[in-house]
C-alpha cells in the first residue's frame, strides 16, 4: 500500500511563501547599503552622487584607497590612516584578552566557588548591567585624569577587566559542566588554578569564543570612549580617523567609503574565524541558569 502524501493546507504554503518573500526583502534592505558602499569606494567624488546610482562603474578608481592608506598616491593630504588601522588592532585585541580572561575567571568562581555572599555578590554584579556606560563617563575621566591615563590607550582597555556581560555568559557555561569532574581532579591534587585552566576552560570554548568575538566587535566599533579620552591623534582609533574625511564645507564620501571597506575587514575575519561557536555560546545563558 503506497503511503499518502500529507498536503499542506493553502493557508500555511502562503504564509511560507509571504515569510520567504519577507526575508528576501529585509536581506536586499540590509545588503543593499553595503553593496553602495563597495561600489563608491572606486568612484570619483562626482561620480557617488550621481543619480541614478550606478552599481557598476565605467571604470574602477583605486585611488581613493590609495589617498586613505597614503601609499603612492600624490595627495598631499597624509590621514594617518595605517597607524589608526594599528590602535584599534591593539586595542581591540588587548581589550578582547583581558575581559575574556577576567570573565572566564569570574564566572567560574560565581559558578563552583560556593563562598558566603556569593549569591548576593553575583547580583550585585548584575546591577551594574542596568547602569548606561555613559553614565559613568565623567567619573572615569576624573579617576583618568587623577591616575595620569588620559589620551591613553589604558583609558581604553582598563575598564574592560570587568565584563558583566560576558562573565554572566560564562557562569552560565560552567554551570553546565559536571561536578563531578571538578571534585576528581582536586582528590587527585590538583588546585583550583589547574583545574579551571586544564579542565573546566576546554569545556566551554564555543562560549569563550562567543564572548570574545562580542568583546572584539564591542572594542573595535567603540567611538564615545576614544572620542572622550584621547585628544591626540597619534592615539585615534578607527572610528576617530573616519571624522578626518568630513569637513565643514565638504564631505569627501569615495574616501569614506573606501576607508569603511578597509575597516570593516577585521570584523569579517573575527565573525567568520568564530561564526561556528558564536550562535551556540550566545544560547548558554538561555538553557542554563
């Protein structure tokens, strides 16, 4: 006897269809931007305001990387491009190893070090999530300014040993790995420091990178700390290094284009290298508590 085929009712084949045609549609208006911003960064000034758009020029003009990059191009104009490039890698990359590193080990003392308070203190923790960063803008430039570290990069990584977010994310991780294990290797001799570092660390790696590819991309895009704290453009970051190619009279939008193209690789490399951890690190906190 052949099996029947179940049909689907009309009503659920269109609801498939307009969810299908929705996601089309909010995908084209998502990549849309970043496909005009490719396509101007080899255009002429004249040229990116050209109505209608042309998505495909006549003809490339790489120039306008070599303006911002300031390799053999005859502009006279010298953006400092490539020293900014490196401030935001370092800081970036600083910034994303010293919150992952502190977190892993707050969350894993929140989370197997039973101490008395150790609940309260967690939540107490927590509340600092409900308090907006820019809040706290003026006393960290007072306690900067008092500790020498302003129009520093330390203004930058400093406030970064303590993630919320991030240790909240990896308590939740070790809560979900086994007692049991923990309570071996101390009867076998090992202290806390090995165990954390040799057992219970390899077991929460999709959230480690989960924390450090959010840590990374926070760091990278963060435009309020740099535009606060550092006054010198020796220090600029990325973000301070774009507002170079505005002016008051003209905005040069090919070279922002082409310097946004440029910015925009290490946060690719970052997301792709971790795209495979990062949607299940980021469920953890959902499913465990």
């Amino acid at each position: 006897m052949s099996k029947q085929v179940k049909q689907i009712p009309a009503s659920k084949r269109a609801l498939r269809i307009f969810m299908t045609v929705m996601i089309i549609v909010l995908t084209l208006i998502m990549v849309v931007p970043f496909l005009w911003m490719i396509s101007a960064s080899f255009k002429t000034q004249k040229d990116v305001m050209a109505i209608p758009i042309q998505w495909i020029p006549d003809y490339f003009y790489p120039d306008n990387y070599r303006k911002v990059l300031g390799i053999g191009s005859k502009s006279s104009t010298d953006y400092h491009f490539l020293l900014s490039y490196w401030n935001s890698l370092k800081v970036a990359v600083i910034s994303t190893v010293v919150s992952v590193l502190s977190s892993a080990m707050a969350g894993y003392a929140f989370a197997k070090l039973k101490f008395k308070g150790s609940h309260f203190l967690f939540i107490l923790y927590l509340a600092q999530m409900m308090v907006p960063s820019q809040l706290t803008l003026i006393p960290r430039f007072i306690a900067f300014s008092e500790l020498g570290m302003t129009n520093s990069h330390m203004s930058l990584i400093a406030p970064k040993i303590i993630a919320v977010s991030s240790t909240f994310m990896l308590r939740q991780a070790f809560m979900g790995t086994p007692d049991e294990l923990r309570e071996a290797a101390k009867m076998d001799g090992a202290g806390e420091y090995r165990i954390w570092a040799q057992i219970m660390v390899p077991l929460v790696k999709p959230t480690l990178a989960a924390v450090a590819t959010v840590q990374f991309l926070e760091s990278w895009n963060n435009y309020l700390d740099p535009l606060v704290f550092i006054s010198h453009w020796k220090k600029w970051t990325l973000p301070l290094a774009l507002n170079q190619f505005i002016g008051a009279e003209v905005t040069q939008y090919n070279l922002i284009m082409a310097a946004c193209c440029l910015a925009v690789v290490p946060v690719f490399a970052v997301f792709l290298a971790g795209q495979k951890y990062f949607l299940k690190g980021m469920t953890v906190g959902a499913v465990k508590g």
